[in-house]
C-alpha cells in the first residue's frame, strides 16, 4: 500500500491576496496614487454615481477609471463619453469580483502618468468582492433605496469593511418602504465608522457631499 | 461562482505548497471552512471537482470540508453563544454588543500526498 503522507498548511485562502493587496497599497501610495474602489449590487447606479462625481471633481484631481465586469464594455464606453476622462474595462473571465493581482493587471493597462485618483467599479455582487482586498486606499459602496433598508443584517461584511456607504435613488424613496433612519443603524451596527451619504445619482443630490468626503479622504491620505 | 473563485486560490495555494515539497499528486485536501463563512460546501466540492480534475496535481483529488461552529461573544456579559442560532443579540443578556469569535474560517488545514 502507497504511504500516506500529511503536510499541515492552516492557511487562509485569503491571506495570499492580502498580502499581494498591501504590496498594491504601498506602491500607490509611493507613487501618490489614491485607489477607490466602489461596490455596490448590480443595478444601484455605480456607474451614473461615478459620472456625477467625476465631473465635480475633474479639474481638480487628475482621473482614471477601471471599470470590472464579467462581459461588454458598456461602461467605460459610458464613462468615457460622458465624462471624457481616461476609463478602461476589465475582463473578470467569470469570476465575481475582483482581487490584488487583477486589480494590479488593470492598473498596469492605464496610463498612470500625474493621475493621483484611480478609481476601480468592482463586479456589482455584495458578497465577493468583500472578502478580497483589491489594494485600494479606500473602500465605498452604493446601496439604492429598492434593494431595501435591511441590506446590512443581510450582507454584514459588505457594510464593515466600507468607509463610505452612499444611499442612492432617494429620489423613490416615496414609493418604496425604505425607512433611512433604520437603514443607517443598521450599517453603524455593522460598522460605527462608517459615512452615510444620502443621494441621488440620477439628478446629482448629494453627489457634491460625496465629492467632498472624497476630497477630504485624500488631503488626509497624503 | 464564489465557491469557483473560492476552488482557484485553494488549487493556487496547494499547487506551491506541492512545488515547494516536490510532490507531483495530491490525494486529499483538507479544508477549515466557518459555518458562517458564507461558503456552501456542496458548492465547493462540485466546483473543486470540476477544477481539480483539470490539473494532474490534483485528478481525483478529494476535497475533505470540516466545518467549523461559529460563536460569538458578548462584551456586555462575558458569555459566548451560537452564532447561527441567536444571531449579533446576546439570549443571556440581550446586548447587542458582540463580536463573532470564530465561524469565519476559509483555511486550507492540510493536504495528504
């Protein structure tokens, strides 16, 4: 009979890209890079929120936008024309989200030259993407008033690894029962730190807070 | 699909643990997994046979999943209670006031070779 051999490892299987991510944290912060990087649902507006706030901050921070999606361009097609800054699409081949290397691969395919605010729009999924660091400075995500106020208790590690949590199509507001008061305890539950910025993409309400927040997270970064 | 993201950083992970110590098959892979570690087991198994078998370190490699209690304790009463059971709120004392202790685990434990 063959014998039988153990190699104990007791590793995480997130603790490769953990690694990769800080290596990623540290290179752009030498190179004085900001990485954002936006979660949301599909479907909650990430990329109309972007184009908003793209437009109030473009003549004062110099913009690159890394769209993720499974298939198509149509984002970075969409950010592109309506913002005219430099926006790229990645090919996640499948997978939900996405980690430091891919994030790193992504970023090699931008022209980064004097670009100080990059912005990755992950896979729209809130339970993937939470679990894989990508390396950015930052951490924000979108949750839209029909998704419903109870999303925290559902999605708990989503919210707590958030620095910003925006509340987009307030605009509906009337015609959904989103209770925003509930909704913010839920996410300070999850996460006492978190920023909650109500907006709404679609008419730009709330955008220029959001705006500011990023502003300030990058004077502060530096 | 996360189960599939999941099985590429296992096989990643096994695949340089194997190169480091000159194996070329691996008969189990033993896993950690957290109850509330949103992974469903059934879920990885298939998908791991479904990528395993596609490298021959690891054709007919079995993926073994122990799962691992999740517990959460209360800072308010000292006292620890099943996660899956009772949820964030305390039934001792009714704080809500509590991290989770463990239950949260994706750990590759071991491989046999």
């Amino acid at each position: 009979m063959d014998e039988v051999r153990i190699i104990e490892i007791k590793k995480s299987v997130f603790e490769s890209n953990d690694k990769d991510a800080d290596n990623l944290r540290k290179e752009l912060k030498d190179k004085g890079i900001f990485l954002l990087n936006l979660m949301s649902s599909p479907g909650s507006g990430k990329t109309t929120t972007l184009i908003k706030t793209i437009n109030l901050l473009k003549d004062k921070l110099r913009i690159a936008v890394m769209e993720a999606d499974i298939d198509s361009d149509v984002d970075a097609v969409k950010i592109k024309e309506a913002t005219g800054i430099q926006s790229i699409q990645l090919h996640t081949g499948g997978m939900c989200h996405l980690d430091a290397e891919m994030t790193r691969q992504g970023l090699d395919a931008l022209e980064l030259e004097g670009v100080d605010f990059a912005i990755l729009e992950n896979v729209g999924n809130l339970v993937c993407p939470a679990e894989f660091d990508t390396g950015s400075s930052k951490n924000a995500m979108i949750l839209s008033v029909p998704e419903g106020e109870d999303k925290p208790l559902k999605y708990p590690l989503m919210f707590s690894i958030c620095d910003v949590v925006l509340i987009n199509k307030m605009d509906v507001m009337p015609y959904f029962d989103f209770n925003l008061e509930k909704c913010t305890e839920y996410i300070h539950m999850r996460n006492p730190k978190a920023e909650v910025i109500p907006i709404c993409a679609k008419t730009g309400e709330g955008v220029d807070k959001f705006a500011e927040w990023l502003l300030k997270e990058i004077k502060n970064w530096k | 699909m996360h189960e599939l993201g999941i099985v590429f950083y296992i096989i990643r992970d096994v695949k340089e643990v194997a190169r480091e110590n000159k194996v070329d098959k691996v008969k189990t892979v033993v896993m950690d997994i957290g109850e509330v570690s949103t992974i469903i087991p059934e879920y990885l198994t298939d998908c791991w046979r479904w990528a395993a078998d596609k490298e021959d370190l690891l054709r007919g490699c079995e993926l073994i999943i122990n799962t691992i209690p999740a517990v959460t304790y209360c800072e308010n009463c000292g006292k620890e209670f099943g996660t899956v059971e009772h949820g964030k709120k305390c039934p001792h004392c009714g704080s809500d006031r509590t991290y989770l202790v463990r239950g949260n685990e994706v750990e590759i434990k071991e491989i046999t070779i």
